[in-house]
C-alpha cells in the first residue's frame, strides 16, 4: 500500500514540475536568427541537460534591467533584439542572478541559463557563452529548441509581480556588486 502511495504522489510531482507553462508564451514562427538592423541579437537558451529531478524545471522570470522579458522554460529559447550598449539581465528563482552584457549592433551574442537545485527550491545563473561551450553546440540548440515570447497572460502577471520584482533586486543586486568576479557577456563575444 505504501508502495502505491509513493508511487502516484511521485509520478504527480514529476508531472508537475515537468509541465512548461504555455500560458506564459507564445511559440515564434519563423524562428529569428538575425538581429534587427541597429540591434543586437541576445540568445537566452535553457537546455534540458541542466535540469535535475531536484529542480529547475519550471519557467523562470528574466528581466532587462527593470523590464520584464519571459518566463523561459526548459528546452526552450528566447531571442531578444537588444538595443546595443550595456544591459544588466537578471533571472529569478528562490534568489536573484545578474549578467552584465557589453552589446555591439549587428551581432548575436549566447547565453545560457542554468538551474543550481537548493535544498528550499531553485536558483537560476545566466552563463554567459565567451566560448566556454563550442559554437556548433550553441548553434544546435537554437536551431532544435523552440523560440518563445511572453504572452499576454505573462505580461499581465508580471505587472502584478512587480513589488516582488523590485525587492528581489535590492536584496540580491549589491551584493552581486560587492563580488570580485561578475559574469559579463562581452562585446568581442558576438559574432
């Protein structure tokens, strides 16, 4: 009998948490592979290989700045025309994590985002890809994994998450600042 029991509540927390929430994003027909004249082309791609049973297979919130981008899914992408300069992304989990991004027009630039399970739920880091995974791996996943944007749903929940937004920053932004080394996506990155 408690076989059975622990059996069905597993297989309904994998389900669960296994489950994208499309609610959140609308798939992109064509898929972008270019940037936009007078931008920046900023791939956020979330491989399945980074998730664990522990955690990390739900959507997670990532931001420009202040301003909310998407909830992205595992074994999904989100492609983001930037405009050049410096950007300061963040992603949230049970913490925040930062990436600052050095953008140069007409180029496209990696990025992928990590899970790291916690014993309370699940953080998140924004790796960016200064040539720490080969270029034809990178250029596999965004053609295989599906492109995505916020849906109108997201939007809305995101204005009314945003106090919750704001005070994630102000605890976890200066002391990403007080860290000798920053995760930066650099200008010379792109391509």
């Amino acid at each position: 009998m408690h076989r059975i029991v622990f059996l069905i509540l597993a297989l309904s927390i994998v389900s669960v948490a296994c489950t994208p929430l499309p609610r959140y994003f609308t798939v992109v027909q064509p898929p972008v592979t270019q940037p936009e004249p007078g931008k920046a082309l900023v791939i956020f791609l979330r491989p399945r290989r980074f998730e664990t049973f522990l955690g990390g297979a739900e959507a997670t919130p990532l931001y420009d700045g202040d301003n909310y981008l998407i909830h992205i899914p595992p074994k999904h992408q989100f492609v983001y025309q930037a405009t050049p300069g410096e950007h300061t992304f963040m992603i949230t989990g049970i913490t925040a994590d930062f990436l600052l991004a050095h953008l140069e027009t007409g180029k496209k630039y990696f990025v992928v985002v990590e899970p790291r399970p916690m014993f309370n739920g699940t953080s998140y880091s924004l790796r960016p890809q200064n040539g720490q995974i080969n270029q034809k791996t990178l250029d596999y996943w965004h053609l295989k994994m599906r492109q995505i944007v916020a849906s109108d749903y997201a939007l809305e929940q995101a204005a009314k998450n945003e106090v919750q937004r704001a005070r994630m920053k102000l605890d976890y932004y200066t002391e990403w600042l007080q860290k000798p080394v920053r995760p930066t996506l650099e200008s010379t990155s792109g391509y």
